[in-house]
C-alpha cells in the first residue's frame, strides 16, 4: 500500500482533513452512525422520560383536586439530591424534604426572592434515581411518586396528607 508523503506527518485518526464528518463516531470512526431505534417506537423513550410522565400522571389527581390552591407550585424532577445529612446515623429532615432515612425522595423549597430581587414560585423537586431504586416497577413507581407528591403538596398548603387525597373540604 502507497502512503501519499503529503499525509505523513498527519495523525491517522484524523478524518476530517478528508471532508468526512465524525459527528456520532467513536474515535476510529466506526461507531454508530444513527439511533439504534427510531424515536416513533416505544422502546425509543428513555428512564427519565418514563419517569416524567409518571410524575405527571401522578400529580395529575392531586391538580385535579387542588388546582385553586397549588397553581403558583411548580414541580421538578432532578437525578439525585444535592444535599446529604451531616450525619447519617441520627438524621432530621425538616418538613420540606421527604426522605427514606438518610436518602431524601423530594423536597419542597418555598416561594421566594431570588439574588437579583425577583420572586421565585414554590416548587417540588422529586429526586428520580433514589425513588426510582425504591419501587420495582411501573405501578409500584407511581405510587410512590404519588405518595411523595401527597406529602409535600400537604406540607406545602400546610394540611393533613389525607386531606390531600380526599380533597378539599
């Protein structure tokens, strides 16, 4: 095989010099050119999208209930919480965060002033990852979830968890 002198100095991966793109390959340039399933199939929908929408779904019978009162709370999702106890062996979570021991599941931050001086809304937070190792499966999921949501909802309209689920009175 002739080797052209001009290319020699050159580094052998480098394929850009010849116009190709490796936008989506891995360094040898024979990695996967496209999604391994097309986004109109169900499988295409990812962990988080799955967890998304079961937040919604089971917030949505909580909204349905007290849509009057929570419109100004907004609801997150994060991967896994930014706080940790100081010490995990005698915990004491505040009211606004709902944990499983040391592990918090959601928190609940109140509405207030940013650093620049504007108002912020109330929001839940659910944190995915630690719920998520927690249920087994879909309905178990969504349970979960909504058992979470009941909770801060109540701290946040400051009333029971069962008035929550039975709605207002």
């Amino acid at each position: 095989m002739r080797t052209d002198p001009r290319r020699r100095n050159q580094p052998a991966g480098d394929s850009t010099r010849r116009g190709i793109s490796r936008a989506g390959r891995d360094r040898r340039g024979r990695g996967l050119r496209a999604p391994l399933l097309p986004q109109t199939v169900p499988a295409h929908t990812s962990r988080s999208d799955d967890f998304d929408r079961n937040a919604l779904e089971a917030f949505a019978d909580i909204d349905q209930r007290w849509h009057d009162r929570i419109a100004d709370l907004d609801i997150a999702v994060d991967e896994i919480p930014r706080m940790l106890p100081t010490d995990p062996d005698s915990v004491q979570w505040p009211d606004e965060v709902t944990a499983d021991g040391a592990v918090p599941l959601a928190r609940l931050i109140p509405a207030g002033i940013d650093v620049h001086g504007r108002p912020t809304r109330a929001q839940i937070i659910l944190f995915r990852r630690p719920l998520e190792m927690r249920a087994k499966r879909g309905a178990d999921l969504l349970e979960l979830i909504h058992e979470v949501l009941v909770q801060q909802v109540a701290t946040h309209l400051g009333v029971d968890e069962d008035t929550i689920d039975n709605g207002p009175g």
